[in-house]
C-alpha cells in the first residue's frame, strides 16, 4: 500500500497538523485573534501561490516572465490593502447598517453585492 506524503501549512510551529505532516511551510502570521483569521488565511493563500510558482519553475510549466509578472503583483499587495484601509468612513456605514442582525448573506455578481440580513 503506498502512502502520500503530507506538507502542511501552518502558523503554528508544533501544531497538530505540523507533528502529523512528512513536511511543514510556517506562515508565522502571528497569533489568531478570531476563529476566522483573514491574515493567517492571506498569508495561506500567498504561499500556496508561491508554492505552485516554484513547482512550475521546477517543471519548466512557466515561462520566467510570467512568474515575474506574477511576482510583480504579488508585490502590489501592501499598496492596495492600505488604499481599501483608507476608506474607513465607508466601513463605519456598513457597520452602522449591520450590528443589529445576527447574520448575513452575501451574493456577488461582479462588483455588485447584496446583503440579506436578518434581524436579531
């Protein structure tokens, strides 16, 4: 029977998941505050990116300048999260609107979002 190796994902040096894996990538994003933590999971989702990256590289599947490209925008990423940070006020709206309903749903078409709240 063969068995598949395991590389792992983690924020957490020792977790669970990292003593059970053949091999570990740590994030090291810092402590999560909330269950749902955007910054461990953006943190996920770039190395998964720079992962693949390199695994096309390795294969010759990527032109170089692609990679680079890719790379280029990658390196964007503070910029545009301090432009969206900086509406705040448009936040506050939202917010405003949103804390007396208990939950949400949120359907995307494009840049169009609706909202179906509930009321607590």
């Amino acid at each position: 029977m063969k068995k598949a190796r395991i590389l792992s994902i983690c924020n957490v040096v020792g977790s669970m998941l990292s003593r059970e894996s053949d091999g570990n990538l740590y994030i090291r994003s810092g402590p999560e505050i909330g269950v749902a933590s955007t910054k461990a999971f953006t943190c996920q989702l770039t190395v998964l990116l720079l992962l693949a990256l390199y695994l096309a590289q390795e294969r010759k599947k990527l032109p170089q300048e692609q990679a680079a490209a890719i790379l280029n925008e990658l390196a964007k990423t503070p910029r545009h999260l301090e432009q969206i940070l900086s509406q705040s006020s448009s936040y506050e709206a939202i917010a405003k609107a949103m804390y007396k309903h208990s939950n949400s749903l949120y359907i995307d078409a494009g840049f169009i979002t609706r909202s179906l709240w509930k009321e607590r």
